[in-house]
C-alpha cells in the first residue's frame, strides 16, 4: 500500500475549516473558564445561534465563495459551544454534585466509589473517588482521597466514611506549584482523609477502571513471581501499562535529565509505534476483499483494548483517539491533509473535556506531532542520505529535533531545564523502543494467563536493565542538563513566535518571512528588558516552611536568605528561578532587619528583644516561651508574623492573644508566606 501523505504547509492552512471552528472552540473554552456565564444564558445563546446559523444556511446563495454573515455565525456558534462544553462539563454545576449537599463545617456519613489510583506520599496513599451518597442523598463528584496505613484501599471499593471534606490547600509561598488549581481543573475541588476508625470498605462496583486495575495486578503478580526487581517492575508498569506512581524520584530524575521522561508516560510515541507494528502484523489481510476496513476496524479496537488495560488516562486516551483517526484515513485513502486529521482530533478531544487545554501532556503532544509534521520535511530536504543506515539515522534524529523544537518553549516554562544530550539518548533509545515495546507486550500476554516462558522472560528483563544502566549513564553528565533557566509567559510566547518564523523563513526565503524573524527577535528582546525591569523589586519574605525558619531579602537580582535547618530547597528554587535571580547568598538568622522604612523583630527561641527598640513587625518563629501580650505591650507591633516552626498550641494561643489586643496577625500556614514589598 503507498499512499502519499502531504505534509506541505504554507500560511493557508489557516484557512482550513476544522483549524478555524477549533480556534473558536478553544476561545469558547478560555470564555467559559475565566469568565462563567450561567448555564441558562449559555444555552439561550447557542439556540438563537443555531437558528440564525440554520436561516443564513438556507438563504445564503451557494455561489458566494465565503458568505459573510454564515461564517460569521458559524465562529460565534462555535465559540458558544466552546463557552457551553465547559458549562457542562465543570462538576460544581451539577444539580446533584456534593457540594451542594453537604454541610462542610461538621462531619458528614458518605458513600465514595474509589476509582483512580495516584502517586502516594511518605504518610499517604492517595486515590480519586466518586461520592456517590451524601446523608442518604444521591451524588455525584470527586474528591482527593488520603488513605493512612490503618487502612487497606483498592480500585472499585466502595467505602461508608464519616468525612468532613477541605479544600486542597492553595500555594502558601512564591511561585509554589498550584496543586489547587490543577486538581481543580481535573473536577476536583475537596479533599478528605480516611483510616481505619472513620472508614469502612462496605462494597466491591464493576467498573472498567477497576477490570482495568485487576488485569495490571494479575500481570504483577505473575511478574514478581519471577523475581524481578522493583525498580525493573517500575520501569515496565510505566512504560507498558501507564502506571508511574511506583516510579522512585531517582529514577525518575534520572529520566528528566537524560532527555527520556517522555517514553515513561504512554503518549503518542508508544501508541504510534504500536501502531506501526500492528500495519505490518496486519498487512497481508488488506490485500483481500474489504481487508483495509476489517485491518482498520481491528487496529482501533486493539488500540483501545490497550488503553483500557493501561487505564483511559488523559495522555492515553490523548493519543489512542488521534492515530485512531490516523488509521481510519490512513486505510479508507483519504489522508489528503495531516493537519486536519490532527486537528479533528485535538476537536473531538476538547468537546470531550475542555479542560485538556491546560494538561500540559495535551500541550506538548500535539506541539511535538505539529511539529514532526511541519518541520521533518525541511530536514529531509537538508541531507538526503544514500545508504540505508544513514537514512534511518537521519529520520530518527530529524524526528528528534523537530519534536524537540515544537516542545522545547513548553519544557522551559513548566519545568525550566533542558537535557543537553537529549538527542543522544532518543537517537538510542527511539529505535529501540520499538523492539522493547512488541517484547514487552508479547511478555505481558504470557504474564497475564501466569505464565512467561523463561528465555522470553531474562531476555526482557535484561532490556530493560539495559535500559536504565543507559538512562542513568547519561544522565551523571550533569555538565550538560541547563536547569534552574528563568522563563515566563513573556519568553514563551516570544520563543514561539521565534521558531514559527525562522521556520517559515527556512521554508520559502523572501523578504516578508525575513522581517517577521526580526520583528520576532525584536519580541523576544522586549520580553527580557520587561523581564529585566520586573525582576529589580525588592521583597522581604517570611516563608512558610515546615519545622523551619526561612526568612529572605529579594534586592534586585540579589537575593540573600536565613534559614534554620532548612531540608527542602523546592521554595528557595522555585523563587529564584522564577523572579530572575543572579546572586544568591545565606546569612545567619538576626534578631532585627531593617526593610525600606520598616523595623523587623526576630524573636525564635532565644527570646531576646529590647524594651527600648520599637519594631513595626514582630515575626514569631522557633516556639519561644515568650508572653506575647507582655510583648505587645511593651513594643507595640503594627503586625504580628507567625510562621510555620512553631507548636501549633503556641499558634492557638498567640492567635487568640492576637485577637484580644486587636492586632493584625499574619499566620503563614494559613495565609502563606509574609511579603513586604
């Protein structure tokens, strides 16, 4: 079968239909999430929409190349739908959602179906489960579950609690990870904490997450039968079967560093190589009557066996929709334009959960598959090699950079580092993954009814520890990882526009292309000098962090800070990198500090301050025995700061204090870090 696949891309492809009602799908999104509008009025404007679109449809004369008033209303109807897909789709506005329902200042009798498994912490194991019952109320809603050692959790159970449901703390310093924000956009608003004295598992429910969970765990079991390692077995569960959550932060570093975390989520490299083995597995049938529809049919429903078993994640069922298009036109001839097969699927996708917008998985997939698509040609053009060998090196490593250039403003801005010898390890790895991942299946069936032949088994085993020793091997060349890069929305956003145009340039030379690179350059150097300018503020902070005194002085691009046995540097880095810092310095912890016209008293467990110096704020660290109302007397604060070294007994009891002498009380466990500016 040849089919010719067009990959040719100049500036009309903007006018593509599916790429112009998809825009207007995505500016509905964005409407509907930063700004909701009310579920009556949404759908009152989708109907007036869709009548209007209906009347211009039949009274627009068909010989009018591009009617006006029909296109116009067919992007405003679709930005409706936009606005409407997360009116629905956001949980909290459901009739019957849990929110609605319990009384969340006193303890409630709940019903949760549990059903997703999640990383766990040192103290928790962690789940998402759907509260089906509230005080003998019908619900519906998720919620964070964290599950102590007290109590046996698995997927499908179905748990009596008495709960009282919190909300998932928001970032209490700088530049903190938003775990609020982000569990929020994947509908989960609250979270409780069970044990063996408030929880009881009543119940088993048949779900597919949990027929899911029970084939991995069979597979498991009969694994470490054979006496495999766990980090092995880590290794295999996420790159075969999508779980991470066993993954140790090692491991996992050592992936990031090397340029390779990609192939330990299943995303669209997995499933299109899966594919790519299942057209050749399946190729002889295509060559009989109707064998291309029976081939297609077969592919898409393997494709999503295989997503079910690995656990309808968001990157899986990502990628299994997408090349499910792919093979459906791949196989009824009609790939005329990759784009719009690409963007169809993006369509389908964001109707099913709009808020895939902000997966960072959806963003950097479909950048890095834009990208192949767009940019792989203009490599082939560059060098065409006449050996086979050289052909095969050159397509993997043209694959690589492209993808590489589509992704590598995302990967600056979420996690501000970037693996120098990336294409190193893909151009090993990549071509590799393949026979990795056709034995690791094979294994997994034999795994899966109890039984793997023995050769297959140290054969697999074996390339996997492969696998890591040249992982691992790459990644000690810490020389060549650039971490801690300072990079914003700004520099985002300029550096796309940047690679756009070079490419563009790359593409056809002409005048026009050559000043859309110097205009883009012109931005990207905008974006540092506004960078350059927000960054000579200067702060005095009081961080919040556990068992620990940090206290810091932002000058500039300077920054100098006090901490106390400080075990975590996460706050500390992710304030430095984040507000462009250059010098960085520790000093011991004083007593007083001097901030612009403000006077800061230091009292830890030393407890010493003079009656004579009248500070404007007292910050309270370390658990001093101190009589604060005798304090407050004495010095007369503006503010008291609490921060989070101290027994919360003493909390209480000052906040209280706080209260009866009427003076304001910053408490950074509750309010966050203390930020003078």
């Amino acid at each position: 079968m040849t089919l010719r696949l067009s990959v040719t891309l100049s500036m009309k492809w903007l006018n593509f239909t599916i790429i112009k009602l998809t825009c207007c799908l995505i500016s509905g999104i964005l409407i509907g999430i930063y700004y909701p509008i009310d579920c009556n009025a949404v759908l009152t404007s989708v109907g007036i929409g869709l009548v209007c679109w209906i009347v211009f449809y039949l009274f627009t004369d068909r010989k009018v190349k591009q009617p006006v008033l029909l296109g116009i209303t067919t992007y405003m109807l679709m930005i409706s739908v936009g606005v409407l897909v997360v009116t629905f789709h956001t949980h909290k506005n459901h009739k019957n959602h849990y929110s609605k329902v319990i009384d969340f200042s006193i303890t409630q009798d709940v019903k949760i179906h549990v059903f997703k498994t999640l990383k766990p912490t040192k103290f928790h194991q962690k789940f998402l489960g759907k509260i089906i019952v509230a005080d003998s109320n019908v619900t519906t809603g998720v919620v964070l579950i964290n599950v102590d050692s007290t109590q046996t959790v698995d997927i499908d159970n179905v748990l009596y609690a008495t709960i009282k449901p919190t909300e998932i703390k928001k970032p209490l310093n700088p530049h903190q990870f938003d775990y609020n924000a982000y569990m929020k956009r994947q509908q989960v608003y609250h979270q409780v904490y069970l044990n063996a004295k408030n929880s009881l598992v009543i119940t088993q429910k048949q779900s597919l997450f949990g027929k899911a969970n029970d084939i991995r765990t069979r597979i498991n079991k009969t694994l470490e039968n054979h006496s495999i390692s766990e980090k092995n077995l880590s290794i295999i569960n996420a790159l075969l079967l999508g779980q991470r959550q066993e993954v140790s932060k090692d491991t996992y570093k050592s992936f990031t560093s090397s340029g390779a975390v990609h192939i330990l989520a299943i995303s669209g490299l997995h499933i299109g190589l899966l594919l790519l083995m299942l057209s050749i597995l399946f190729k002889p049938i295509t060559y009989f009557k109707h064998g291309k529809i029976i081939v297609s049919i077969t592919i898409v429903m393997l494709l999503w066996t295989y997503a079910f078993i690995v656990g309808l994640s968001a990157s899986v069922v990502r990628a299994v929709t997408m090349f499910s298009l792919f093979t459906i036109a791949l196989y009824s001839n009609r790939i005329s334009n990759t784009y719009n097969t690409l963007v169809i699927s993006a369509f389908l996708l964001l109707l099913w959960n709009p808020y895939y917008i902000f997966d960072i998985g959806f963003q950097m997939s479909y950048s890095a598959v834009f990208a192949i698509i767009w940019i792989k040609p203009s490599f082939d053009n560059l060098w065409q090699p006449k050996l086979y060998i050289g052909r095969k090196f050159w397509d993997v490593l043209s694959v690589t950079l492209s993808a590489q250039l589509g992704i590598l403003p995302l990967s600056l801005f979420y996690f501000h580092q970037f693996p120098g010898l990336f294409f190193i390890s893909n151009m090993v790895i990549i071509p590799l993954l393949g026979f990795l991942l056709g034995l690791g299946i094979i294994t997994l069936i034999f795994a899966y009814f109890g039984w793997i032949p023995d050769l297959l088994f140290q054969l697999f085993n074996q390339c996997i520890t492969w696998l890591l020793s040249f992982v691992e091997f790459i990644s000690t060349h810490e020389d060549f990882v650039f971490s801690e890069l300072p990079f914003n929305t700004w520099n985002l956003i300029t550096s796309f526009l940047f690679i756009i145009s070079v490419i563009l340039f790359w593409k056809a030379q002409s005048f026009k292309r050559l000043m859309y690179v110097l205009l883009s350059i012109v931005c990207v150097q905008l974006a540092f000098i506004r960078n350059d300018w927000h960054s000579q503020s200067e702060e005095f902070i009081v961080f919040n962090q556990y068992k620990t005194t940090f206290i810091g002085q932002k000058l500039g691009r300077n920054f100098r800070f006090s901490a106390e046995q400080l075990k975590y540097n996460t706050s500390l880095d992710a304030y430095v990198v984040n507000e462009f810092i250059t010098s960085v310095k520790q000093d011991s912890i004083k007593n007083v500090y001097k901030f612009k016209e403000k006077n800061i008293l230091i009292v830890d467990q030393k407890e010493i301050y003079s009656t004579s110096f009248k500070p404007d704020i007292v910050v309270l660290t370390a658990s001093p025995k101190v009589n604060l109302e005798r304090l407050i007397s004495v010095v007369s604060p503006e503010l008291i700061v609490i921060d989070n070294n101290n027994y919360k007994s003493y909390v209480s009891r000052w906040k209280e204090t706080c209260l009866q002498n009427q003076i304001p009380v910053h408490i950074t466990n509750e309010k966050g870090a203390y930020l003078l500016q």
